[in-house]
C-alpha cells in the first residue's frame, strides 16, 4: 500500500488533507521525513505523524539451519518452503536474503527489512559466502588456480568472480565464493565434469551457522550480528 493511502486509512483524513500534512514535513518514516506520498509501505516501517506514531516499526532478522528438501522461496506448489519452518506469527512478512537449492543445506538469512538483504545479497557488496562442498570424483589441485582466475558462464556471458579452493580431503574442499550466481558451486564443479553431492554453506561475511540450530531450527540474530551488514 502507497504511504498516501495508509495515512488516510490510519488518520480519517482526507487525501488533500493528507498530501498537506506530507507536504509541510509532519510524516516521518523510519526517522526520516517523507514528502513522497507514492512511498510503498513495508509492515515494519516506522510511520510518525507529529507525536503520533501509527505504525510501530518491528524488523525481524533470523538465520535458519535449512535442512535438505525445502525449497528457498515463500511459497511453492510441490514442496515445502523455508518459511513453511517459522512459526505462523513469524512468518507472514518474512523474505529470503540469498537462496540455496532444494539440496543445499546450511546458512540462509531471512527477513522483513528490504534494504537489509539487499545488503546482503547485492553483487557489488562482494560479501563472502563459504561453502563446505562433498564431490563424487577427486578434486584436482589444479582446480584451485582455475577457480581464482574464473570460468566462463556462457548462459550469463559472464567470467566467475575469484573463488578461493581450499581442499580439504581428496573428495572435499571449503569455497568460499563473492558472488552468488545460479547453482554457482554445481556449475564451477561441473566444468571439471565433477559432481557436487554435497553442499553445505557454513557463513556468510562474518555470520557463521550457528552450530546449536539443527537442520528445519532457526534463531533471532544479534543486535551485532544484524550490524554486520
Ligand atoms: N551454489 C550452488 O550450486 N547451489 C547452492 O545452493 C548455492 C551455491
């Protein structure tokens, strides 16, 4: 809903009356005053008029131990999805900052604060996101150099950004990626031929998996945490 509209419903004014108060500077929104009536309103907004304050601005934050078989996005036909895991109360305006496959477990972070998860998720903020990766074949060592100079996605048209490889057994390594492409780690793999059966994202920046949340368990960020990006 427009901030125009919101604020006749809330005040029972009328709409002239309405683009007078937004004119002459009485509307704040999260803080800030907002002339812009078309401004589309968000559940957690913060919207003050003079003293009073017509919505209380909640924003929730939460990582989630995503367990194999839940589809990454808030509703879906066939399976499960990650917010299908938050209590009913939670979950009505929660969305995904970074999706992994139906197969991927690990770290995702879900909330109801917009410009938060494009923080998180937008290419230009190179955030690291490290992933524990199981193959079927051996993983060579010339893989490593490979993947630090980028490969080639034709569909996009694109060069990989530098990945770091760093293998860990002959059938296991830890990647830690920069961006985060369409089945980015299956398709690095999948230039050497070699099949991911396991993946697993351990952190994201500086938020690890908290290692107390079983797979489907999900926890409230820190003040701090939440501050990371
Ligand atoms: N890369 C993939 O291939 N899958 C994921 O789920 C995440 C990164």
């Amino acid at each position: 809903m427009r901030l125009d509209r919101f604020l006749t419903q809330q005040t029972r004014e009328s709409s002239r009356q309405v683009r007078q108060f937004l004119l002459a500077g009485r509307v704040r929104v999260d803080g800030v005053i907002t002339r812009d009536g078309s401004l589309k309103m968000a559940p957690m907004m913060e919207v003050i008029l003079d003293d009073r304050v017509l919505q209380v601005g909640q924003a929730k934050y939460f990582m989630l131990h995503k367990p194999v078989g839940v589809v990454s996005a808030t509703k879906d036909d066939k399976h499960r999805t990650v917010t299908d895991l938050f209590a009913a109360e939670v979950r009505t305006d929660l969305h995904i900052a970074g999706r992994l496959d139906l197969n991927t477990t690990g770290l995702m972070l879900l909330t109801n604060d917009g410009r938060w998860s494009r923080r998180v998720t937008q290419p230009e903020t190179r955030i690291p996101k490290v992933y524990h990766v199981q193959t079927e074949d051996p993983i060579e060592a010339g893989y490593a150099e490979v993947f630090r100079q980028g490969i080639h996605f034709a569909y996009e048209g694109l060069t990989t950004l530098p990945a770091d490889l760093d293998r860990l057994s002959s059938h296991s390594a830890r990647l830690t990626l920069f961006e985060g492409r369409y089945h980015q780690v299956k398709r690095m793999f999948g230039y050497f031929d070699n099949k991911v059966i396991d993946l697993h994202r351990e952190r994201i920046g500086g938020l690890v998996l908290d290692p107390k949340l079983q797979p489907g368990e999900y926890r409230q960020l820190t003040a701090d945490e939440v501050a990371m990006f």
